[in-house]
C-alpha cells in the first residue's frame, strides 16, 4: 500500500514528504521510498511560526489565515512528491505551535494547527492528521510520536540500539535487542531537549538574520565551549527528570536563550555556538549515561538523525562524548535522515487505516494502547 507522509517540525523550516509503499507484517514491515520531496516556508510563515511558538498574539483572522496558508502549503508538497495521487493516505502532522509537557497533576497539551478536511478535499484522498490529541487524553506526553514506529522502520540488532532526532529538539529512542534475556524489553523513547533550537536562534540574533543556522557548524568549530557553564547547566530539574519526557521550543527557546547569555557573559559568537552545540551533544550523552546507570542498558549504536547530522561540529561532539556507542548517521543504514520523521507519519497513517493500535506506555506515558492519528474522507 502507498502512503505519502508529511511532517515540518519545530525548526519550522518548511514541509517534508515522503512517498512510500508498505508491505507485510505491519509490525515488521517491508518498506521501500518512492519518492521524496521538501518544501521550504516562505520567510514570512517561518517568522510568524516561530513567534507565535515564542508567545506572540494574533487576532481570530489571522490564527485562521496561518492555518489555511500551512495546509496549502502541506498540499503542495504533497503534489509535487506524489504529482500523480497514488497515495492511498496522506499522512500530515501539522505544525506545532505550542507543546505543554504533563507535570504533576496536570496534563500536557500540544497544539498542531492544520485544517484537515480542507486538505483531503483540496487532494481528494484521505487524510490521518492530529496525531497528538488522543494520547494526551490518555495521560500522555503526546511526545516523541516517532520513537513508536522507529523499531518497525530500523529493526534489531544483537544489542541496545539508539536512533537520535536532532530537530528543533532532540528525542531519543532505544530499541531492545533481537537476542538474549532483554529481547522481551520494551521500546523506550523520550525528548532529551534542546538540538539547534537554541543554536539556530542564537545565529540568527549574533548575525541580525543574515545567517538561519550554522552550516557545517563552521563558527562552532572556531570557538572554545564554557565547559564549567555548561557542566551547571546539566543539573537543571528538567535534564535529570526520567523519562517519560517532553519539550519545545516554549521551553527552550528566545527566553531561555537570553538567560543562557547572560550567565555566559561577553562572548564572542563563535565561543557561544560551540557552547551550545556541546551542550547539545552533552544532553544526550548525560541521558546515555543515566540510562546504563538506572536500567543498565548500554547502546552499542546510535543511528543520528534530523537537520543537526549536516552539523559536523554536532556529530563530533556527539562522537566523543558517547564513549564506546558506534554513532553514525541514519542515511547509512538507507532511511534518508531528512525525510526520517516524514517516514515515521507515513507509517503511523498506515498504522490507523489498518486498525493497527501501539503501545505508547514507556515513550509517552500514555495509559492504554491507541490507534494514533484522526482519519478523514474527502
């Protein structure tokens, strides 16, 4: 069965998709990409995503104008990945512009803002769009949705293995090994916190919006990163929550940037950027370290995906503090590391038209099994 899978996440960059055909096991499945394609946000949409996500307020008009705007948008990516409509479903995720993580007694909450009916009838096929809202009812984070599918699209090996989104944020997954006494462990999944969101938004201010990000992470690699500061930040609550564990840019974004800034000092910009992309990379090796501490569960590999792989700087940080785990890019193993999260929707939407429920309770906390996504017809 052909899926096409939509997904823009919270760097807001623009809209990537994915045509695939499924076959088999729905558990184990055959997969094979068809096609691929991106479409990049006018600058105008980017902006006004990322400012609404940093707390700006616009009136009725324009919240209703941003949502048709993204779901022509997400049509037009879709058309020009799968010009002929062979799709059977589309799976769309929408753009987030708000995620509340549950603390305590309250729940989490996460905002998505796509108009679905309108897409189906703008392609005519059917849409599974807002994956989120029913495992937050359940008591869930609603967060990392893409650690529930990563075990069928990368399958097991002989020991722990680790995939890694470095996205706006990073979230992990570990998934068990195919032999021994923890074959019968579960898939475990949570949001670590900030990838380049803080990096991208640092570039943009310390460059006044000449620069979007840091690529090949050239300024990073000419900077000294403040390794006692970064060592304080490390203890912060939310780094030493276990999982599960969710974030976003609310979290870790213009403000928390700022409050970084300042402890840091007068910096240059390149002293800043490796600052933050080794924080970045010593997140995830804390949340390694944690993990083999409190479940003494040791990765033999880390599979990286998302924008920061193109990060070099970020992949050699990551190679150095993950001591003895293999981290090499998902592209090796044949999913395209871009296109890794749009794959994800795809068979998430594949998953609902087939009935197919998942167990989301050591990813998100969700307290039953749950078929993910809202289907509907053109």
């Amino acid at each position: 069965m052909r899926v096409l899978g939509l997904m823009s996440g919270t760097s807001a960059d623009g809209i990537d998709a994915v045509l695939v055909e499924f076959k088999g096991d729905p558990s184990k499945p055959k997969w094979k990409i068809l096609n691929t394609g991106s479409y990049e946000y006018p600058s105008s949409i980017r902006e006004k995503i990322i400012q609404v996500g940093q707390g700006l307020k616009i009136n009725n008009k324009e919240w209703l104008e941003l949502a048709e705007e993204i779901t022509e948008l997400n049509a037009l990516a879709a058309r020009t990945c799968d010009p002929d409509s062979t799709a059977k479903v589309v799976g769309c995720h929408g753009q987030t512009l708000f995620h509340r993580s549950v603390k305590k007694n309250k729940r989490g909450g996460s905002l998505q803002i796509l108009l679905g009916p309108l897409l189906a009838n703008i392609l005519d096929q059917i849409v599974v769009y807002d994956f989120r809202s029913k495992d937050i009812a359940s008591g869930g984070h609603g967060a990392p949705l893409v650690a529930l599918a990563d075990e069928a699209l990368v399958g097991r090996l002989y020991g722990w293995r680790g995939v890694l989104n470095l996205g706006g944020i990073a979230n992990l997954t570990i998934i068990p090994p195919k032999t021994g006494i923890e074959r019968t462990s579960e898939c475990l999944g949570w949001d670590c916190g900030p990838a380049n969101s803080l990096i991208d938004l640092a570039i943009k201010e310390s460059t006044n919006s000449s620069l979007k990000f840091d690529l090949n992470g050239a300024l990073a690699f000419r900077g000294i990163p403040k390794l006692n500061i970064i060592e304080k930040w490390l203890k912060e609550p939310f780094f030493n929550l276990g999982p599960p564990r969710s974030t976003g840019r609310e979290q870790f974004g213009i403000q928390d940037l700022q409050k970084r800034k300042k402890e840091l000092g007068d910096l240059s910009k390149e002293d800043l950027l490796s600052t933050l992309t080794t924080f970045t990379a010593s997140i995830i090796s804390q949340d390694l370290d944690n993990l083999f501490r409190f479940r003494k569960i040791r990765l033999i590999e880390l599979l990286v995906a998302g924008g920061g792989t193109r990060n070099l700087f970020l992949m050699r940080q990551l190679q150095k503090q993950c001591c003895g785990v293999y981290v090499r890019p998902i592209n090796e193993i044949g999913i395209p590391s871009q296109f890794r999260e749009a794959l994800v929707f795809a068979t998430l939407s594949w998953w609902n038209f087939l009935g197919k429920k998942v167990n989301p309770k050591y990813i998100t906390g969700a307290n039953k099994p749950l078929v993910y996504g809202v289907r509907v017809d053109p």
